[in-house]
C-alpha cells in the first residue's frame, strides 16, 4: 500500500476559519444558546488573529445571580449544538 503525504494549505485554511460564513455560523450558536439561558444573557462574534469565535455573556445583576446560582449558561450548552 502507498503511503499518503497530506500537505495543509494553511493560508487556505485560515481564510475559512476567519471567514464571514464561519463567524455567522458560531454568532447563530451562541444567539441560540444566549436565547436559551433567559433574559440578560447576550452574544457576541468576532474575528481574532486566528480564527472566528463567539460568546456568551451575562449582561444584567439578575443574569450573573442566575448563572451563579442554577448555571443557567451551562445548562443552555445543548441548545448550541443543533
């Protein structure tokens, strides 16, 4: 059997991790999730100097007391990974 050479194109591969696609993909995520742990959660997207992401942030008293008490944000993973 011939042996495989795999050879990453790593420009090419940047590119899609920092693409338009990829940041809206990661931004429906986490409004999903931000959406399932209730009211004062917010999301946010971003491209860094590697790669697209997104976050989930508590942005009232109320949303830090329930993320702090019930982990409201832990529990609203899954709604995430559909």
């Amino acid at each position: 059997m011939a042996k495989v050479q795999v050879r990453m194109n790593t420009s090419g591969a940047q590119s899609i991790l920092k693409s338009s696609e990829v940041r809206a993909f990661l931004k429906a995520k986490a409004d999903r999730i931000a959406a399932a742990a209730g009211a004062g959660f917010e999301s946010s997207s971003m491209v860094g100097p590697n790669r697209a992401r997104a976050s989930v942030i508590t942005a009232t008293a109320k949303a830090r007391r329930a993320e702090a008490k019930d982990r409201a944000l832990t529990r609203a993973l899954d709604a995430g990974r559909g």
